[in-house]
C-alpha cells in the first residue's frame, strides 16, 4: 500500500484563512494540491486506493475555539490511517499527538533535561489547590489542549485559587486535563519563538503580548517594535488589532541546539517551539511545542525573507523523496 507519487499534495487543514499564504505560493509554482477541509470530512479504513503523494498535516488543536471540536481527535485517526497506507506525512500523528498534550510536551522535555517552569498536572478543579503546593505563585491553570490564549487564567494568591475553584471560575480542556503551573514574569516583557523546518532552526522572534493577554499567535501580531503595522492576511478574518508587537531574534546557540534536539524528538517537521527567560533568575524556559507553525504576520519585513517559500520546497522535496526514503531516514539509515 502507498501513496500515487505522481499525485497532487494533499493539505489537511481546518482553520479557513491561516493557511491562504501556503496555498498562494503553491499557486505560484503551479504545484497540484488539494486541500482536505478536516471539519467534515470521511475515510473508509478499508480502502487502500489513495490518490495523494504526500499529505501535509496542518489540523488545529484549537479547532474547538470556532466550533470545530470534532476534527480535533478525528485527525490523530485519519494521519494515522494515512500513515498506515504507507503515504509520506509531514507532521505526522507522533508530532500531532505531543500538540494535543502540554503534558505530554513536559514530559518530553523532562526526558532531554530541559527546562520548563514548575508544574503539576490535574483531572479535576477540586485538585488544584493541592496540586499548586510549593509551587510559587502567581500560578496559572493552563488548558492541556487550548490554543491561542484560550484557557488560561491567572491566580495572584491561594487565596484566588480556592475562590477561583470555589465560583468555577477553573476550567480544564476539552479533554478534561489542565495544567498547574508556575507563572514566569518575561524578562524584557516578551517570549521567543523559534521556528524550525525539517527539524532545523529557520528564524526566530521575540513576542511582546498586549497587557494581560496570553495569545502569543505570531500570525494575529499587528507591529513591530518600531510601531509598523503589519499585513496580517493569514489571519485576515478572525485577529482583530490586538496590541501584539514582534521583533526578529537570533537566539543564542545553545537555545537553538536545544529546540532542535525537542524538534528532532518529536518528530516536528515543521513548527514553532517557545521558551521565555525567567526575569527573577535568568533562567529560559520552553513551555510549548507547536506542531501547527502559524508562520509570523508580514514575514518579509520582520525576519527579511518569506518563510512560505522556504515550506514549499522542503514539501516538494518529501513529495519527491518518497515514503521509503522517510522510512530509512527514521530509521538511521
């Protein structure tokens, strides 16, 4: 069972304007794709008749925010099939499974000895006041699937946790798991972010939030640091100005290495891995591993070149490459 080699690139995707930069540049080339709109959508896991030479996962975890929760788990199931049928799948179902679990991100990072901010994991409200033990406030409860911003709230004190519990006011994810976790003042009031392809570094940017906002999506940013306001066409539809700015980054060497080891260990073909730098300590931070690369609004003028045309030839280059030649690289071959 495999893929048509000489079939159209198939994009799975849900959200209906972040991607129009992608599907633009591959217009351009005159590159044969189709576009799978995950929200409605079937397979028959008996049919080995696939038309696709590679499928490019680009399905969101915070799907749930537009109404759109039954293509969260429905994707994990059809990757898989895909992968199963022996077609090429960048950002395949061990990568979209770590973007489905902030849990499951921070015990990744544990295993490669990694920093990340202090944290207890929990099944229900009436557990997190036990669980923010010795933990230092403010703390934040933390959705384990969320997705810009969307499920997270501050508590200052204990004090505001036990209210907080007590009015309802701490809500766990759709998969009923949240996060108690440490809140870290970001030294220089931003988080970085480091986008990575093929599992290497490809840029990187500092994200300055608007004042008690947790949506750090680099494509919903309206300036840069210098006031310029930014074209924002893959988020043309749903951001409306929100305060966010942007600057271009180089991290230091070391931080780079590591997000590459965190990409490698994932699997991440392409995506955003963030950290912030503690401003008490100094120490940095990751606490997120997006599978989901919303490249950052008006590229060009922030970073200097455009990301999309980078994606578009390393999709070409897995297209050509095969499913036999991923296998062996996996393999160590």
């Amino acid at each position: 069972m495999a893929g048509n080699p000489d079939g159209p690139i198939a994009i799975l995707y849900e959200h209906p304007d972040w991607f129009r930069p992608l599907f633009a540049e591959l217009d351009r080339r005159a590159i044969p794709y189709v576009t799978l709109d995950v929200t409605a959508h079937w397979f028959d896991p008996d049919s080995v008749d696939i038309p696709y030479s590679l499928l490019f996962n680009r399905a969101s975890p915070s799907a749930f925010l537009r109404g759109n929760a039954q293509s969260i788990f429905y994707t994990l199931d059809l990757v898989r099939y895909f992968e199963r049928a022996g077609v090429a799948v960048v950002n395949g179902s061990a990568v979209y499974q770590n973007e489905l679990s902030k849990a499951l991100q921070l015990g990744v990072l544990r295993e490669l000895g990694l920093p990340f901010p202090r944290s207890r994991v929990i099944n229900s409200p009436l557990v997190a006041a036990k669980a923010a033990d010795g933990l230092r406030y403010p703390i934040v409860v933390k959705a384990n699937i969320g997705g810009s911003g969307a499920g997270i709230t501050r508590y200052a004190t204990a004090e505001d946790l036990a209210r907080g519990i007590a009015e309802g006011s701490v809500q766990l994810g759709i998969d009923d798991t949240a996060l108690v976790q440490e809140f870290v003042p970001y030294r220089g009031g931003h988080i970085t972010r480091v986008e990575t392809l093929n599992s290497e570094y490809l840029y990187g940017i500092n994200v300055y939030p608007a004042d008690d906002s947790f949506n750090l999506c680099p494509a919903d940013v309206c300036q840069t640091t210098a006031g310029e306001e930014l074209a924002r066409a893959a988020c043309a539809l749903d951001a409306p100005k929100n305060g966010m700015r942007v600057e271009a980054y180089t991290p230091p060497r070391d931080i780079i290495e590591q997000v590459e080891l965190i990409a490698r260990t994932v699997r991440l073909d392409v995506g955003g891995i963030e950290y912030f730098v503690d401003d008490r300590d100094g120490q940095h931070y990751f606490y997120d591993i997006n599978a989901l690369s919303n490249f950052v609004a008006d590229a060009p003028r922030v970073i200097g070149f455009d990301p999309f045309e980078k994606l578009v030839d390393y999709l070409v280059a897995r297209r050509g490459a095969g499913t036999e030649a991923v296998v062996a690289e996996e393999a160590g071959v």
